[in-house]
C-alpha cells in the first residue's frame, strides 16, 4: 500500500515538473524570429537618413487606436495623409525650461510647437532653442530688442521644409512675430505659420493701433499666400463678448474671412488668450491641456492637427481684391 502510494506520489511530481506539450514543434520560435527580424529592419529604417521612409514617430502617430484610447486621442491618431499636430504654449520664460520643452513635444508627438514669450535673447536663443527641440527639429525666432520679456519661437521637424518669411517693409510695434512658411510632401501648396504675442494693458487707442498693424501683416501674408494660421498670445480676452476690443477683433477676423477655433480657457483665471486662427486650413482634434507638471506656466497648452484645404489657388483674387477695411471710419 506504502509503494503504490509512493509510486503515485512519484507520477504526480513528475507531471508538475514536466512543461506542457507544444503544438506545431517550433512554430512559436519561428515566429518570434520572423518578428525581431521585422523589428530590426523597421528599426534600420529609422536610422537611415534621407528619403522618404517614415520614421518611428511618424509610425506610432500612425497606429489603430487601441482600447486604453479616449476618443480624443483616437481622433487624433486617425487622421489623413498630410496632416501635422502642433502645440501652442505660452511659456513665460524658455530659458531654465528647455529639455522639458522638448520632453513636451516628443510626448505629444508634435511635428509643429509654438512657444510665447519665451524672454530670450540675441546671445543665448539659438543656444536655448537647440536644447528644447528634439533631434530632427529646426527652429525660426524673434527676441524682444532692449527689454526684458516677449519673444516668439515656431519649432517644426524635418516631416516638412521650412523657411522664415520675413516683413521687413511693415512696422510693426504693437506685437512680436515670427513667421515660418512649411511645406509638405502630401500638400499641393504651403501652409504659413504666423505666431504672435501681443502684451496686455492696451488703452483703446493701443488696441486700435494693434488691430491696424495686424491687419497689415494679414493683408501682406495673403498677397502671396492663401493657406495659413496665425496662433499665439492675443491676451484678447475672447469669452466675453460684450467687450468693445474682444467685438472690435471679431469684426477684423470676419471682414478678412477668418476662423478662430479655440472656445475655452487658456489661462488660469479662466480666459481664452491664446488663439488658433485659420484661412483656408483644416483644424481638428483640438484640445486644450494643463501641462504645468512638465512645463511650469500660468497658461495652457493648446493642441491641435491642421491640413490645408483642398482648394483652387486665391492668391491673384488676394491680389486683385481691393481691401475692405474692417472699421469704416476712426473715433
């Protein structure tokens, strides 16, 4: 009775030791072979310069939402051919935040950022600049001249080319500005970047002048261009409506048949002062984010994925077209 017992005892030890039996013999090894194979050349392909091989980022920017996804995100992932992502923050000082800028960008998958006051200046912007672009990314500026403060920055990857646009003939001395046009390979036209910072406590003969020179910039942007957005820090206060400066602005975005696309709060108590304005460009999947735990400011950031429109060309109609003003005679 003790030996059939032991002998049992015995079976059972060896099944638990034993693996349990494979199906198909090396089938599973096979294809985890066939996979790292596939792995290591996707990951060859990123380090190869050049050409037209889309890069790891631009894959995972790609990929099927997944079921941990909010709907946002899903949206955001699921866009069409020739559509960037890009972000707006004011930064309130570059300087000491740069590798989380860059930490930023490559977080949210942006191939476009667009930063306010950013305080640099001549000497140090490139230097800092360099340090809050991720690999891949160039950058176009604008430092305040004299005093401390201001200053805008567009930092773009290499998904696109771009070159700076500048307007040498304006004066303008009411906002910041840098201007940055981009060109895609799934766009049949460029799309202009225009981010700007206008400072606040403008009496209303200051803000008569700021919207007089924006028109201005609008007026020669379109001359050349009929796809574009302007973005940045208006300090416009948007959300209400019954302010004369936030109706008079109204009034020059219509009169030039613009979009502005952001309807909540940017800033901290509660305003809506940085804005997304469109001509001719597609805006989607925008969202609004609190990211003080990565980059420290009393604004948020805005996201958001733009794409030119399909379009016949407006530029010789901008051209042609007299200017309407958007305010027929002066108080």
């Amino acid at each position: 009775m003790a030996s059939r017992q032991q002998e049992e005892e015995k079976k059972e030890k060896d099944r638990r030791q034993c693996p349990p039996e494979q199906t198909g013999g090396d089938q599973g090894d096979d294809e985890r072979g066939d996979e790292d194979e596939k792995r290591d050349q996707e990951e060859e392909e990123t380090k190869q310069p050049g050409g037209k091989t889309k890069t790891k980022r631009q894959r995972d920017k790609d990929s099927q939402c997944s079921n941990e996804q909010t709907v946002d995100q899903c949206e955001i992932n699921q866009t069409p051919p020739g559509t960037i992502r890009l972000g707006l923050l004011n930064t309130r000082s570059m300087t000491k935040k740069a590798p989380r800028i860059s930490e930023l960008i490559t977080q949210n998958n942006l191939d476009v950022f667009l930063t306010t006051e950013t305080w640099l200046k001549h000497a140090t912007a490139d230097g800092v600049l360099s340090k809050a672009s991720p690999q891949r990314f160039s950058f176009h500026s604008q430092v305040r001249a004299g005093t401390r403060g201001g200053g805008v920055s567009n930092q773009f990857s290499d998904v696109m080319r771009g070159k700076q646009i500048q307007f040498d003939s304006l004066i303008i001395t009411t906002f910041e500005f840098v201007v940055t046009e981009l060109q895609h390979d799934d766009w049949n036209q460029p799309v202009v970047i225009i981010n700007l910072y206008h400072p606040p406590g403008n009496n209303k003969k200051e803000f008569r002048k700021f919207l007089d020179e924006f028109q201005s910039l609008l007026d020669a942007v379109k001359k050349n261009y009929s796809s574009f957005i302007v973005a940045g820090d208006f300090n416009i206060h948007v959300n209400k409506e019954w302010r004369s400066d936030t109706d008079e602005f109204d009034s020059l975005l219509q009169c030039n048949d613009l979009t502005q696309h952001v309807n909540e709060p940017t800033h901290k108590a509660g305003n809506t002062l940085d804005l997304v304005i469109t001509s001719n460009v597609e805006i989607s999947g925008l969202v609004v984010q609190d990211e003080k735990k990565v980059v420290k400011s009393d604004h948020y950031t805005v996201y958001f994925n733009a794409k030119p429109k399909d379009t016949t060309d407006k530029i010789e109609e901008n051209k042609n077209e007299e200017q309407k003003p958007f305010r027929e005679t002066e108080e």
